[in-house]
C-alpha cells in the first residue's frame, strides 16, 4: 500500500490513482468473507493448504482493490513489480511458484457452490455461496455463461446477450 501511494501517482489524468485508507480496508474486506471452513478444506477446487489460501488471497484481493483502479499497462505492470516484491519479501521465494509469476494462479468468487434441486420448488439451487479460491478459469467462465443464460431464459423480457470477454470474467468474482 505505501509502495503504490509513492510510486503510483494521482494526476489531472488519473485522479482515481489516490490511494488511502478506504481501499486498504476494503481489501481486507475480502479477508473477512473467507469462511474458516474454506480455509481448512481448501472449497470446491481443494487447494490443499492454508497458507497457499491466504497468500492467493492477498493476492487476488490488492489485484482487486488496488490494479483494478488503474488504466495504464504501464502502472499495471508497476502494480505486479510491486505486489511480486511485497509478496517474496513476505511469504518467501516460492510465492511465484505457488502463484504464478503475476501472482493470479487463484482467484477468489462466491458462486462456484454446488446445485441442488429445492425440494419445494423443484429449481436448482446454490448450496454454497461461500467465497473461495478457483484456479480453473474455464469451469467459472462456463458457470458465468450458464447464470447468464439461466436468467435470459426465465425473463425473456429483461434478457441480456452479453458477450463477456475473459478479462471481464475477472470482475464478476466479487461482485454477484
């Protein structure tokens, strides 16, 4: 955070580049939405340690908070610099490995829960919603398109035939 205030600069042309104590706490919002449960069984997708989950966490929630609000590829690639350091200096050498060199391996969403029939209505229904890690971008990209379509087919009137890039996938995962 204090590195991205110093080297990332608020301009006339990027005034949303102020960082303060708003996005921090945000970021730790995300935190706060991990269920104990998904740290200890890893979610759907069985990410088999505790510390892999909170450092995919970190992660994915400054990715989040902090690069989404910036525009340039430049201060994009500043942003990964930046987190990559932060992230060796704190979990160590292999936090590359684990994460990928841009550190988003994982990403975090609170849609990926399992379906089951509701017994009085006979609809299909999440059974959990809870936030956890997903590293498989095609299975949560088909789980989009599937809502999506759901929808559009239960209120043709209200319909909505997006075409959702991969990229856009990415700002789903905390927003529904």
């Amino acid at each position: 955070w204090q590195d991205l205030k110093s080297k990332i600069l608020s301009s006339p042309s990027n005034p949303r580049y102020g960082f303060n104590m708003r996005d921090l706490s945000r970021a730790i919002e995300g935190f706060k939405m991990l269920p104990v449960s998904v740290l200890k069984n890893g979610g759907t997708f069985g990410v088999n340690s505790s510390s892999l989950t909170l450092t995919a966490l970190w992660a994915h929630e400054s990715e989040r908070v902090f690069c989404d609000k910036l525009s340039g590829t430049q201060d994009k690639t500043t942003y990964v610099e930046i987190a990559t350091s932060v992230a060796t200096e704190v979990f160590g050498s292999n936090v590359t490995k684990s994460l990928g060199p841009s550190l988003s391996n994982y990403f975090f969403c609170n849609f990926m829960g399992e379906e089951k029939e509701d017994e009085e209505t006979g609809e299909l229904v999440s059974v959990s919603t809870a936030y956890e890690p997903c590293n498989d971008v095609k299975l949560v990209k088909q789980r989009v398109e599937d809502v999506f379509s759901e929808y559009n087919e239960e209120t043709p009137s209200e319909s909505m035939n997006l075409v959702i890039f991969n990229r856009h996938h990415f700002h789903f995962y905390t927003a529904v």
